[in-house]
DNA sequence: ACCCTCACG
DNA sequence: GACGTACGTGAGGGTA
C-alpha cells in the first residue's frame, strides 16, 4: 500500500441534504426512511470506490451528538434561529447510525463537539502522517480545509472539489475561507457576521488587505460608506464570527485513525438492513438469493424513489375462504404470532358483541399475515348467554396475554381497516396497539372525493380486489331475528372475520405503494395516521351530559310547542301536522291564499325559513309561530331528547365517533351523537350547551381558532392587505368594511362579513345578492370591488380551478388532494358546483389539517408539562373541547394555545398568525 | 330510501 | 340570459 486514504463522511451534513432532496418515502413499518435511504445510497457508492485509485483504505463516519457545544459558551445565540429538524426527519437519526453499523464502519461522534470538529481534528492528524484525506460533504466551514492532499467530495453532485473550487465560489483561497465566512456571517447558523456584507463584498475585502484583523484595523481610514461604518461599529461582532466559524483542529482522537482501515463491506448485517427496510434496488445489486429479494419484495411492498420498479410477484391468489383457520389452541395461536413476527406486517380485527366500543364486549380477534394465510381466534362466543352452549376456545386472558407483546412490537406493523375501533377495544384490555396502519384512512388520503371509491371495507374490496366480502348482516341477521357475533357459530364467524382481515392486507399492501407514489406520505404520515389513536381516545374518554338539565329543558320545550301549536292551528282553522311540509303548505298556500311558488320537480310547495320569514314580513303570523314551532321541535328530539337517550349506561358519559372519512375536504364528522353541531347561535338552544358539563372539581375549557379559515385564504391567495389586518390583530371584517365602503359601521361591516364568508365558499353574483337583499348588478359591482382591494384572491380562485380542472384534484398546503370528478360536468350547474367547492377544499381543507396536527401533539405536549389530568374530549372543525381540574387552567391553557397556533409548523410556515380564543367554565355553554 | 329542514363550523 | 345555489357536515320527521 503505497499511500494511505482516509475519507471523512459528514454524517449529519447529510442526511439533511438527503431529506430535502428525496421524496417522503417510508419502509413496511411505517416509518420516514427517505433520508435514510438517501444516506445508504451514499454510503454505498462510497463502498464502491473501495480498491479505486482515489477510493479509501480508511473510512469514518462523522456525527453531531447533543446540541450543546464550546460555540454556545462562546456566544449563546450560536444555532438559536436554527428550527428544530422536520418531524419525520427526526426518527431517522438513530437509523443512520444503524446503517453506519450495517456497512460495518466506525462511527465517530464525541459529546461537546461538533462533527466539523471532529473532521478537522482527524484531517490535521492524518495530513501529518502524510495520507491524503477526502472530507464527504459539501459544507461551506469545512472546505477550510482543504489543502495539498485533503480534497471534498460532494456525493450528491458527483463532484470532487479542491482549491479552484472555493476560489470560485470564494473568491479566496482556502486558508482565507475563514475570514470570509466571519464577515459574512451565517443566518442558518446565527453567526452574526458584519450586516450588509455578503460573500462579493467579503472576498473583496479580503482579499484587498489580505486578512480579517487587517481589514478591521484599516476600517477608519477606508472611504466613508455604510459598508465602511457597519465595518467599524460591528467589529467584535465579525472578531466573535471569526473564532465561531474556526475549526477546533485539536481534540483528542477518540478512536486512532489505524482503526478505520476498511478491507471490505461484509455483507450479512447489511442484507439484514436492506430487507428490514425493504430497499429493494440495493438488495438486488448485493446479490441476495433471487428469491430471498422476491420474498422481501412481497412481504414489504416497498417504495422506493427510483425508479419505480415494476412489482415483480405473481398475482395474489383470489380469496379462498376455505383456507382461514380457526384457532382454539395454544400451539395454533403461537404459529400465528410466530407468522406475524416473521413478516413483519400483519392485518388485524377484532369482533364484538355489539357496535358501542365503550361498553361491548370482545368476542374475537382474526389476523392475516398473508394471502389467504388468515385465522380467527374466538374468546368470546356464547359468552354472555349462561344456557347457550358455549363452543370450544382458549381463555381470553390467555390470548390477550400472548398477543399483547406482538401488538406492541415496534418492529411489528399492525393493519386495520377503521383501527379506532380496535384501538379502543384493546386498550380496555391493556394493549396499546402500535406501530400501525388504517386502510381507511389510507384510501381516504388517497382518494377523497372520487366518487368511485368508498372507504369502507366492502365498498373498497369490491373497488380495488373485485371481491364481495360476506356482508355482517349475512352472518347476524337484520331486524329482530339479529343475533350477537357471540353467538355465530365458530365456521361462519371464522369465514367472515378472517376474510375481513385478509382483504384488509390486501387493501393495504395495494395502498400502501400508492400513498408513496401519489404524494399522499406526507399527509397520512404528518397528519391523518397520527390522528387514529388520538381521536380513540377521545371517544372512549366521552363528555359528560347533565340528564336532569336536558329533562327539565324537554318538558320546557314540549309545553311551548303544545301552546304553539295550539296557536297554530287556531290561526289555519283546522288541525294539521305542522312537521308535514305538504300540509304546511297546502295550508298557507291554498287554504289561507298567501303568495308563494311551488318549487322544482317534486312541485312541492316551499316552506323553508326564507319562505316563512317572507310570509311573516308580509304579516303572516302563522308563519313566525311555525318558526318558533320549528326551533323548537328541533331542540327537543334532536338534541334534548336524543342525547339523553345517548348517555352511555356504563361510563354516564356521551362517546360521539368520529369519522376520519366522512369530509371530502379532511375535516372530521361526528356521528351517534352527532356533538359538532350542538346549538349555540340562539339563546335558547344555547341552554343545551350548558347540559354539557365537568365532573365536579373539574371545568370544561374550549379553545378556538379565531378566523382561522379567512386567515389561511390570506395566506394562500397571498392579500397584503388582509395579511396585515391580521397581523395587526384588527377586526377583519370591520378592515374589510374599510377597503369596501372606506367606513366602518354595524351595515358595512355586516355586509363586509358576508362577503368574505362568500369569498370562501365559492362566489357567485346571485348567491350574495340573495344574502344581502341586493340586485344581482350590484352584487357584482361588490365582488368586483373586492377582486380590486384584495388582488390575489380572484387569482386564486382562477388558479385554483384551472388546477382543479387539469389534474382532477385540489391540495390543501400540507399537500391534502380532494378529488372533483364533477368539475369537467358537461351540465353548468353541476360543473359551476364542482367549481365552488373546488375552491372551499383547500381552505377548509388546511384548516382541517392544522387543527389535527394539534390534536396529535396535543397529548404529549400536556404531558411534558405534567399535565396528564387534562383530557381533550372534542373537536368541532376550529374548537377543541377539553376537561381538566380547574387548578390546571392556567398551565394547560398556555400549552393548549401554544401548540394550536404553532400546529402549522415546521412543514408549513405561514403568513399570518393564528389566532386561539380560549374560555372555560363549569359546563360547555359557560366556556363561551 | 328519499326529501325537507335545520343544527353546527 | 337564467339557475330562488353560497362550502362542509348529520339527524329527525314526514312521505312514498
């Protein structure tokens, strides 16, 4: 060996090269391994220099380790603007160290030091006993050092750089590198640097005085000019910038560099790492078995960046029910956890006795690790019925105690379809499931708005696989002759458990590729996935209603609507169903000769609250008593009667469910109670609010985006003029009122608010004129007006449906797709329909998304405030509900509104602020 | 199963 | 020149 080379890997420059570079991809278990997988490429190309004239015979891999270095003591606001590294960035970090060891290379990393340090350190030592070095990585601070014999080498550019290169991008020679970078400071870094030099005005000095201390000195006497007193005034300044910028050459070597002697790369903890993550491409290039790369491939339908290869499996077999398994011993449910293990993925749902997750019972649990390869474990048939007889099958306490650590193994990816639901079940029994998948929020992510594919199981197995599933009813039954799953007997509920678990892994290894080809990472892993086990929790939590209070408010509201209706009929003449719309208006149209249309095709007569305003503007008194009649009918069996009937018998709390599909934009919807549209915009629905309490000790506490959606159209259609408003924190509607009418009163400013409610949902001339009683040509005068004040806005509506229309989709700014299937309608009204909610998408979609990464750091911001008493109950679209001792106020609302208005961040920087109102009080209505 | 109406953001 | 629409939901009652 004639000359010793040793290159020097810039770890952690790297990786965040690599994130920025590649796209969001993620291995089998879920996890970001975009960076990870760029930094194996590269590494991996490194390998390849082995035995090359230039290659190494001696390789380290430098890393930061901790945050806190010499350069902080030396100036505490060094790296302080730095924003904490992107969130799926963050989990990857200890996986470069796992690629690092699966190439067998040392690892260098030392505590107070950074990796710059390190590499200068090795660089100095290894020069002196006269090796060439090659620093791998493109930082500007470290091509100080190069020198004759010590070269950089950009991977990512395939680019080897020596002195020629910092002279042209420097303007100076390497060993003045230094004090160039101290002038022009670093904002990324906070080096403060001299203000308004930048790298021309640097070089330049520099090299017209040969050094910094020379420049600074002959500042006074340099001709007068700004450059010349910021020169003077900030000369410490560039004096600090010069030592923060200084490599630290001369540590102490952790490791003696004889040790990085590289002979090869064996391959056995490496094809270990490859198959773990699914890498594909390289698998292939190490040589691995062709079948060994088959079988990895199936098992982890991985995604990779480039290209995309084409799968290279055999089609799954159709679904054969025959094969399922139904598993009643203990040897039978260790090869099924054995079998899960080993693939490392494996779908999972579980039966009950009913729909209710708060108070069922578990029944069963089917798995599927595989094409036709699934099983149904019964725990619970025939189990609550004392007489029936109770089929053959193991102790549930035995099988929750076996599968408790394979649904907890980190390296053992969990799939359902409408997880939530099994989630909740389980945690009742002590298992958190994780890590995990939900298929419906994957084809949700995917296709939200295509108006062919359902989410739900049975809808998209026979979208994606062409394939009936046995429907729930065939195996229970409908109306009064439906039996519990408990007691289906063990051969049909294993057909029709097991088939669901095996389409669910089917499902998902289809979308599981899709969601990485079609850019949906981001949003299913930032936003949605994150949000399965949050709003689990939320539902079982439940919210406590007051029974007593709803009583007394529905016999309140019967008396009224008994008066009313007394009322009512004395003034039609006759007694008629005034709920009935056909009677209601065969009596105020035909019967009592008021004027009025019949509507549409059903040629029904219309009596909507418009219609009946009308009537009673025209001194119709029926039609105002109806009104109240109407309110009133609707609070009592909406809400006062139905939500007693809700409060669940076990907790004495109301568990509404959400829906993680129900919105085409994102937003959730809630069902059974529906709880996010409980009244409270009049006074007497608002005493239902009030029913809504906290235990005693406790308060309840509702924090609000304020505007959050006018503040995201500010933003995204980028209005200067709104953007301000905000930031000012003026009222945006009386600011509207201004640029509109040019003043501001209780009409202008009503009007104003219309009109920017209208903005975002879509405008149309007809529409505002009907809400603010004007004529269409007004109207019009008004939306043109506003196109003029707020430019931006008619480009983004215009942009927006262009894009709407050329790719079939929209995006909200954290990159969620709705679908318009409609927007290309050759029918006007159904196109120009598509276009207005084309519009609203991305608004109310962002919106959406930003209040749900709330939500998912919500829990483990609370608790690292000690805040665990604090429970978030609900969500209704910009408001987040929550209970919590009432000592704990002050504390949690500082966190709560912390991680509210900073949600947004990092993956999307705003322009505006957001804005969160924040209230509490004894129930739900007080907290307004 | 469908329409109408109306509660919410 | 007209389409008596604003965007997104869920629930209850009446009717067929």
């Amino acid at each position: 060996m004639s000359q010793n080379h040793l290159y020097l890997v810039d770890g952690s420059g790297y990786i965040f090269r690599a994130y920025h570079q590649l796209p969001p991809l993620t291995n089998k278990h879920g996890q970001p391994v975009g960076a990870v997988y760029g930094y194996t490429t590269m590494l991996w190309k490194l390998a390849e220099e082995l035995g090359k004239a230039e290659g190494p015979t001696h390789l380290a891999v430098v890393l930061d380790k901790g945050s806190h270095t010499f350069r902080n003591d030396m100036y505490d606001q060094y790296k302080a603007n730095r924003p904490p590294p992107p969130e799926d960035l963050v989990p990857q970090f200890p996986m470069i160290r796992d690629a690092t060891r699966a190439f067998s290379l040392p690892c260098i990393e030392e505590e107070g030091f950074e990796a710059d340090d390190i590499i200068a350190s090795y660089t100095k030592a290894a020069v002196a006993q006269g090796w060439h070095v090659t620093i791998v990585s493109s930082d500007k601070d470290l091509m100080q050092l190069i020198q004759p014999g010590v070269d950089m080498y950009d991977t990512m550019k395939n680019e080897r750089r020596g002195p020629d290169y910092v002279v042209g991008k420097f303007g100076v020679t390497p060993d003045k590198l230094g004090d160039v970078l101290a002038l022009m400071g670093d904002s990324v870094d906070n080096v403060p640097g001299v203000p308004g030099i930048g790298p021309k005005t640097a070089a330049k000095l520099i090299t017209d005085y040969g050094s910094l201390e020379a420049a600074l000195e002959a500042a006074p006497s340099m001709k007068k000019s700004k450059m010349q007193e910021n020169l003077i005034a900030h000369a410490d300044m560039a004096r600090l910038s010069r030592r923060l910028v200084t490599l630290h050459d001369a540590m102490d070597l952790p490791e003696p560099l004889e040790d990085f002697s590289l002979k090869g790369i064996p391959t056995e903890p490496l094809q270990a790492f490859l198959e773990h993550h699914g890498f594909r491409s390289l698998l292939t290039r190490l040589g691995a078995p062709a079948a060994a790369v088959a079988v990895a491939t199936a098992a982890a339908a991985m995604t990779e960046a480039t290209p995309p290869p084409k799968p290279q499996v055999a089609p799954e077999p159709p679904i054969d029910r025959s094969l399922y398994e139904t598993v009643v011993t203990e040897d039978a449910l260790d090869r099924w956890i054995a079998a899960a293990h080993a693939e490392g993925v494996v779908a999972v749902d579980t039966e009950t006795d009913m729909l209710d997750c708060v108070s069922c019972a578990l029944v069963g649990i089917s798995f599927a690790v595989g094409p036709n390869a699934a099983c149904y474990i019964p725990v619970g048939h025939g189990g609550r019925d004392m007489f029936a007889e109770r089929p053959a099958q193991l102790p549930k306490e035995l099988v929750l105690a076996k599968l408790k650590p394979l649904l907890e193994d980190d390296s053992v990816l969990k799939v359902g379809q409408n997880l939530k639901y099994d989630l909740t079940v389980l945690r009742r029994h002590g298992i958190d499931i994780a890590p995990y998948d939900d298929t419906i929020v994957m084809s949700f992510d995917l296709d939200a708005g295509q108006s062919l594919a359902g989410h739900g199981m049975d809808e998209a197995a026979k979208v994606h696989l062409d394939h009936v599933c046995i429907s729930f009813k065939d195996v229970t039954g409908t109306g009064k002759s439906q039996i519990s799953f408990a007691e289906v007997p063990l051969d049909k509920a294993t057909e029709y458990a097991a088939e669901d678990a095996d389409v669910t892994l089917r499902l998902w290894k289809l979308f599981k590729n899709r969601v990485a080809n079609e850019g949906a990472t981001r949003i299913y892993e930032l936003v949605d996935r994150p949000l399965v086990s949050v709003i689990a929790r939320m539902e079982h939590e439940g919210i406590k209603v007051d029974r007593e209070a709803l009583s007394r408010l529905s016999a309140e509201f019967t008396a009224g609507i008994a008066a009313l209706e007394t009322e009512i009929h004395a003034l039609a003449g006759q007694p008629f169903a005034i709920g009935s719309t056909q009677q209601l208006g065969a009596i105020l149209f035909d019967k009592l000769g008021y004027k009025g249309g019949r509507k549409g095709k059903s040629g029904a007569y219309s009596t909507d609250v418009n219609m009946l305003e009308q009537l009673k503007a025209q001194g119709a008194e029926i039609a105002g008593k109806v009104l109240d009649w109407r309110q009133l009918s609707k609070l009592k069996s909406t809400y006062t009667d139905a939500l007693q009937a809700q409060i669940n018998k076990d907790s004495g709390r109301v568990h509404t469910s959400y829906s993680l599909s129900g919105a085409q934009t994102g937003r959730l919807s809630s069902t059974d109670p529906n709880l996010q549209n409980i009244p409270i915009r009049t006074e007497v629905g608002r005493q239902i609010r009030h029913a809504f309490v906290a235990e005693p000790g406790n308060v309840i506490l509702a924090a609000d985006y304020s505007q959050i959606e006018l503040r995201l159209a500010a933003h995204m259609a980028d209005v200067p003029a709104l953007k301000e408003a905000f930031a000012n924190g003026e009222d945006i509607h009386a600011a509207t009122a201004q640029q509109l009418f040019g003043e501001v009163n209780r009409d202008t400013r009503g009007r104003a608010k219309t009109i920017n409610f209208a903005i975002l949902y879509g405008i149309s001339r007809w529409g505002l004129a009907a809400r603010l009683e004007i004529g269409a040509d007004e109207a019009q005068d008004m939306i043109s007006r506003y196109y003029e004040r707020f430019p931006g806005i008619s480009l983004y509506i215009t942009e927006t449906i262009e894009k709407a229309r050329s790719r079939g989709y929209t995006e909200t700014l954290f990159g969620r797709k709705t679908w318009f299937p409609r927007i290309k309608a050759p029918v006007q009204h159904e196109r120009q329909g598509a276009e207005r909610a084309a519009i609203n998408a991305p608004i109310q979609g962002t919106s959406a998304d930003i209040i749900k990464r709330a939500m998912a750091r919500m829990g483990p911001a609370l608790e690292r405030e000690g805040l665990e008493n604090v429970k978030m109950l609900l969500q209704v679209h910009d408001e987040l509900v929550f209970e919590l001792p009432e000592a704990d106020v002050d504390a949690a609302s500082t966190v709560i509104r912390h991680v509210m208005e900073s949600a947004a961040e990092p993956l999307v920087k705003l322009s505006v602020p957001l804005g969160v109102e924040i209230g509490f009080g004894a129930s739900w209505g007080a907290a307004h």
